[in-house]
C-alpha cells in the first residue's frame, strides 16, 4: 500500500521529466539522417543504432530482434502528373495534388499520356479514367480493359497533403493514382468538354526487407515482483524522392516519452521492479515488429505490463487511452496516475502496438495525445509540443510507480488472469 511519503517520492519523480531532452530526441530522429526511418532502409538502420546508444546511456542492456517484412510500398522516383483542359498544361505536385495509390502496378517513371474518360461511361481504350466518387476501386476494374490507368478522388489533410500509407491493398493491374479531392472534381468536368488529357508515371515497387526490434533491459523482476515493459514504434513513412516526411510526432514523439520515462523509473523504482523498453519497427507495415515480440514473449510465459506511446505530439483536451488483455489493473492504476498529474484522459482508439500486445493475453495500454501532419511533409519537428511530451511522460512515469508500489493492486476485480 501506498504511505503518506510515497506521492512525494513521486512528486519527486516527476519534476525530473525533461521536456528539452525530449524536444532534443524528436529532433534527432526528424532529422535528415534518419531519411523517414521507413522499416528496412539505411535511415531506418541508423535511428536503431542511434536508440540503441541512448539506452546503453541509461544503462540498459540492449539486443536486437530482426524479422521479415514482405512487399514495402516505395516509390522509387519522383512522379510526374500534369493535365491539359485543351489549351492549357496544367503541372502538378506530388504530395499535394496527386499520389501514388497503393493499389497502383509499377508502370516505371515516365509518363504515359492518352486523353481523360470516366469510368463507367466513356470507352476505357488508351485513356487515363476518372472513378467516380460513388464507384467502388474494384469496380472501376470492370470497365477498364485496355486503359492507361485509374484517378481516384481523396481528400487531402488540414496542410494540403496527401498522407502516406504503407499498409493497404494489394497492386492490381493498373496504374493508380489519387487526386485531390476537388482537382477531381474539376478533371470529371472538364472531361465533358471532349478535349481534357492527363499525363502521368506511378514509379512504385514493392521491396521485400528485414525490419528489426531494439529492445532494452534496465532491471530485472523478483519472481513476484511486477515487470513493466514500455514500448514505440521507432519507424516513420519514410521519405518519397523529392518528399521529405519527417515523421516527428508519429513517432518521434512516442519514442521520445518513453526515453525519458525510462532513464527516470530506472532510477527511481523499487528495487523488485523489473523495467524494460521495445523500440519496436514496422509498425506503418501492419505492426511487424510488436507482433513479433508479442510472439516471443507468448512463447516464453514473460507477462509484463504493456504501456504503448503512439503519438505524444499535439494535446487537445484529453489523451486517448485504449486498454486490451487483462488489463483492469493496469487500467485503475493508469486512471490514479492521470489523477495525479492533471491529465484528462478518453477511452481510445489508440490503434498501434499495443493492440499486438493485447492479443497475446497481456495487460496492455496504448497511449496516444494526438499528431500533427499525420503521415505527410508536415509531420515536423518544430510542431510537437514540448508540454504535451512533458504531460504523457509524466503520466508513464506515475502509471509506472504507482504499479510497483502498490502491485496488489494489479489483480482485476472480475476475473482477469495474469
């Protein structure tokens, strides 16, 4: 049970967390080196080796895990789009107006040219075709034999960015590309006009790549003491030729929080607690990296307490918490940490690694506080809030205490099993 000295022992805890280290860190992984840090590139390699150096700082003992990834989106050159009404080229940019589909074949970086039809409606033969807003993609495939390729409408972000996938359907037999929402617009009516012609490459492979888990221990569990387990995906989108994507907030910021709970509970917990970190890859590619971890963990009966950072960049009015496995528990202590802090908290989603934690049967919390430029050009370092890494770190840290010292705690009141 908690005693009278321990919330100041906490309180001391807490003035420790940093928010110009973390500021420092997102820097770093936002930085140029790093390329995006998309699973199985050098810049992806680098950020590893970087986060393997500040664990070994803190004094963990730091491995790696590697595991393979299959069929990586990349676009491998930069596209080139333009549109003519008949009179005048119009050229486009990429990232803003247009982008690579996931579902597009690779067709190479030169355009292929041929006049605009709608799908559905004009004859498909040698033309770029238009799907309309109500036509399914799949659809669309019927009425496109002997096309050049397919347009399909998307909205863009908040910045005017189309925002980076890297999970999604597979290539089908055609070129694809998404245009922004009300250049479509504009392209299906001009299409009435008889004359309207679009031009256009979709350079994009899939690549088959090893991603790869830095996993740090900093203290090791008593048999019955509680084992704490911080996780965050270190992979981002990565960089498109000419499209810089810095992925500061997803996840820089994630991974910045945990670093700096980490070095501070090392320090700080009782000395049955075990503590360690997963920076974990490939989550932009289906949560690679956290199911192969989750899997080894399943496989050797570990049952630690799972708390996931995905996203610590832009707090609003709460943050989102999503709790999974038998995690009554942790959640009760999650919601006394919050209380503690000042933090308001809402029920999730928080759609990340935790979920792949979750499935192995252990007690899991994903944490998320928002991300500004989602997956795009503007995802920037200069955009996450320092007092929003200070908020979630703080939080981390109190969930994390408050669970080593009152464990009884832990046990689920309606039937959980750890």
């Amino acid at each position: 049970m908690t005693t009278g000295s321990e919330p100041a022992a906490l309180d001391r805890l807490l003035a420790e967390v940093s928010g110009e280290r973390m500021v420092a860190t997102v820097a770093t992984l936002a930085g140029d080196p790093f390329e995006g840090r998309r699973v199985g590139t050098p810049g992806g390699a680098a950020a590893r080796a970087w986060l393997a150096r500040q664990l070994e700082g803190i004094g963990a003992t730091v491995t790696t895990e590697t595991f393979p990834v299959r069929a990586v989106p990349d676009v491998y050159a930069a596209p080139i789009a333009e549109w003519n009404d008949g009179d005048i080229a119009h050229r486009l940019t990429f990232g803003r107006d247009f982008s690579v589909h996931l579902a597009s074949v690779d067709a190479g970086d030169q355009p292929k040219r041929g006049p605009l039809g709608l799908a559905g409606a004009d004859d498909p033969t040698g033309r770029w075709l238009l799907v309309p807003a109500a036509m399914a993609l799949a659809d669309a495939y019927e009425h496109a034999a002997g096309a050049l390729g397919l347009l399909v409408g998307r909205a863009v972000d908040g910045d005017g960015w189309h925002f980076t996938m890297l999970a999604g359907p597979n290539p089908g037999r055609l070129p694809v590309l998404s245009v922004a929402t009300e250049l479509h617009e504009r392209l299906v009516a001009a299409v009435g006009g008889g004359a309207a012609s679009w031009s256009a490459s979709s350079p994009i492979r899939r690549v088959d790549v090893t991603g790869a888990n830095v996993h740090g221990r900093l203290r090791t569990a008593t048999p019955r003491g509680v084992d704490l387990l911080l996780t965050a995906h270190y992979d981002g989108v990565g960089h498109h030729p000419g499209l810089r994507q810095p992925a500061a907030a997803d996840n820089g910021s994630g991974v910045a929080v945990v670093c700096e709970a980490a070095r501070i509970l090392a320090a700080g917990l009782p000395s049955d607690v075990g503590l360690s970190v997963a920076f974990v890859d490939g989550e932009e590619t289906g949560a690679l990296g956290s199911a192969h971890h989750a899997g080894q963990l399943r496989a050797t009966d570990d049952q630690p307490l799972v708390i996931n950072v995905d996203g610590a960049g832009c707090l609003h009015e709460a943050a989102a918490v999503e709790a999974g496995g038998p995690a009554h528990g942790l959640l009760a202590v999650l919601d006394r940490a919050a209380r503690h802090t000042g933090l308001p908290l809402t029920a999730g989603p928080v759609a990340s690694d935790n979920r792949r934690y979750a499935a192995v049967g252990l007690a899991t919390v994903g944490i998320g506080a928002g991300m500004a430029g989602y997956h795009s050009p503007a995802d920037t370092a200069d955009r996450v809030e320092p007092e929003t890494m200070v908020a979630i770190c703080r939080l981390v840290v109190a969930t994390g205490w408050l669970a080593a010292s009152d464990a009884t705690k832990l046990s689920s009141l309606i039937g959980d099993r750890r």
